[in-house]
C-alpha cells in the first residue's frame, strides 16, 4: 500500500501554517491554499521528507504540475493555479532554509527553481474577464422570486441586500439584526463586534443607490423578523434553515432557526437557484460587488462621489475599485470607444 502520510512532513507544515496564521496573521483560506500545494507536492513525491532538496524535484513537479487537471471541472489547471502552487513552495522551502538542521540540506539556488517560465508566468497573471450580472439580471430575479413563505422572503431578502451593499458573503453570514440601522439606510461591518470582514477591517456601508424597491424587500425582510418572528437584536440578519426529522426517520426543512450560518456555501445556493429560475446563468455573491462597480462607471461618477462608492465598498483607495472590480468586458468596451469616435465625428 502506498504511503499517504509523512510525520516529519506533517510536523513541519503544523509548525509553518502556525507560523504563518498566528505569526503573520493570515486568514483561513489562504492557509487552506497553503496546506493543498504542499500535498499536491507530497502526494507527486510519494511523501518522502522535504529535505533534502534537489532543484531536479522542483523541476519535475512542475512538469507534472502542468499535465494535471482540476478536480471539480476536468480541465488542466489554470495558470493561475500553477503559479499560486509554485509560489506557495517557495515561501514553504525558504522558510525551511532558514530552520536549524536544514541549512546545509536545502540550498537557495534550488529553492529558485519552484517558479513557472516568464511566459507561463504573464499568462497567469493576465485578468481574466469575470461575467458580471447586469442590473436589469439582478432585478429580473428578485422580481420573479417568490415570496409565500418564510425561507422564500429570506432568500429574496439575502439577494436584495447583497445588491444594495455589495457585502462579502463570509461577513453576510455573521450579521446580526443590530448591525443594520435602517433609519440611517447603514450596515456596520465591525469585526470588533462579530462581523467577520476581509482582513477584519471595519467597513461603514451605506445602501447603494439601486433602487427603493431593493430597500424595501430589506426592510420588510427585517420587520418580519422583528414583528412575526419575535427576534431580538441579537438574531442573525439571515438565519439558517432548520432541518426537522419527521416520525418517518426522515429529514424536511422546518422554517428558520436563529442561528447564523456556519459557511457560506447555503448563500453560494440561494443564489444559484435563484439565477437559475429565472432563466440567467449563475452569479456569485461576489460578482455583484463589480456591478455596483460596474454602475459607477456608467454614472460618470468623480472626485468625491468616486471616492465615497469606493469606500462603501471597504477599499482603501479608488485605485483597488477601478483596478480590481472595474475591468470593463470586450463588449462594452468596444461600445464606449465607437461612442467616443462618434463624439469625435460631431
């Protein structure tokens, strides 16, 4: 039977991953990230130690890296991945180097050798175009959603809300009711209270400008809860759906229990299902963050009123709006440039 565990191994990656989650303040994902290259590293060399290393290792596990395909699509793995994977050895085996015991065992110029070609190396790092959901998407599936029972009026209200915020999934499902001040239309993401925000920043997000009816669906959403469901502050603005076992030994969904959501992936579904049923392709919370990005854009927005979308966003500069979320699709960009020629021609 082949071996599928090295304790060496696994000693000195409990120690860098505690390194670098409690040492350097990295967030779970990333580590998950982390603690995956190093598998697909050790699984390619049969779990033997790290140490020592021949730059012939890094080499061939790049070859290798190359060929293989991604488990969830079947397809080769992206560039994108390749290089993250390589990065992620890097960082790993010059950590390495510098522990006692394996200095002379792992040499520098060896450690350079985790890296991809320099053209492999642009590829991957060249933006991809993201599909984005238009407006008129977003409101063609909250106007079709149901609304006849208490789980529909939540996932309608979850997708509402997401527009009106762009708010990240993993801080949607630690919201309680008290961090919404509806009167002040205002959210307060801080992670000083529970609110699980990307590099547990504090973000004050005002609703964005998309429409009184998506403020409404919220509103109605949250005196629902106050009114019908007797919830207090303390509740989650979105509680997760309660799954019953019936006398048959069988489990039925229940309505909601008060509690917050551990993951994200039921939010990662409402939406799914919600996209689907109204005939459009899947978007993911996420995506919504570029069309409100994507709707500054076209209302020409400057100076201050840029500045301020972009902060409601929780980034720290315009740069990081335009640059990361505001990446305009061939398709458009070809209609802004034709309208420009025309200007030109007037």
């Amino acid at each position: 039977m082949a071996t599928k565990y090295n304790s060496k191994n696994e000693r000195l990656k409990k120690e860098y991953i505690c390194h670098l989650g409690k040492g350097l303040g990295r967030s779970p994902a990333t580590l998950d990230g982390i603690r995956k290259s190093l598998l697909r590293y050790e699984e390619y060399h049969r779990f033997k130690d790290f140490a020592p290393l021949h730059h012939k290792q890094a080499i061939s596990f790049s070859d290798h890296l190359s060929g293989q395909k991604a488990q969830r699509t079947g397809k080769p793995l992206s560039m994108s991945t390749q290089l993250c994977t390589m990065n992620h050895l890097k960082a790993f085996f010059l950590w390495l180097q510098c522990k006692q015991g394996f200095r002379t065992k792992i040499h520098l110029p060896d450690i350079e050798y985790f890296r991809l070609s320099l053209k492999d190396t642009r590829i991957a790092r060249n933006p991809k175009h993201k599909p984005v959901p238009t407006p008129e998407q977003i409101e063609r599936v909250l106007h079709s959603m149901p609304a006849d029972t208490e789980i529909a009026l939540r996932n309608r209200a979850l997708i509402a809300f997401v527009y009106l915020t762009g708010v990240r999934d993993s801080a949607l499902i630690s919201l309680k009711l008290r961090h919404v001040r509806l009167e002040d239309d205002l959210v307060l993401q801080d992670p000083s209270d529970g609110v699980k925000t990307k590099f547990s920043k504090r973000i004050d997000t005002y609703f964005f400008p998309v429409g009184d009816d998506m403020r409404q669906i919220v509103a109605d959403w949250m005196k629902f809860l106050f009114e019908k469901k007797l919830c207090g502050n303390e509740a989650p603005l979105f509680p997760r759906t309660c799954v019953a076992r019936d006398g048959n030994a069988s489990y039925h969904v229940a309505g909601l229990e008060p509690e917050h959501w551990r993951t994200t992936a039921p939010v990662r579904e409402i939406f799914r299902e919600a996209f689907t049923a109204a005939g459009l392709p899947y978007y993911n919370p996420h995506s919504f963050r570029n069309t409100l990005v994507m709707i500054a854009q076209r209302r020409n927005l400057g100076g201050e009123a840029l500045k301020a979308w972009s902060q409601n966003l929780g980034h720290e500069t315009v740069a990081t709006t335009v640059n990361s979320y505001g990446r305009i699709d061939p398709h458009r960009q070809g209609e802004v440039i034709k309208g420009l020629a025309e200007k030109l021609i007037e």
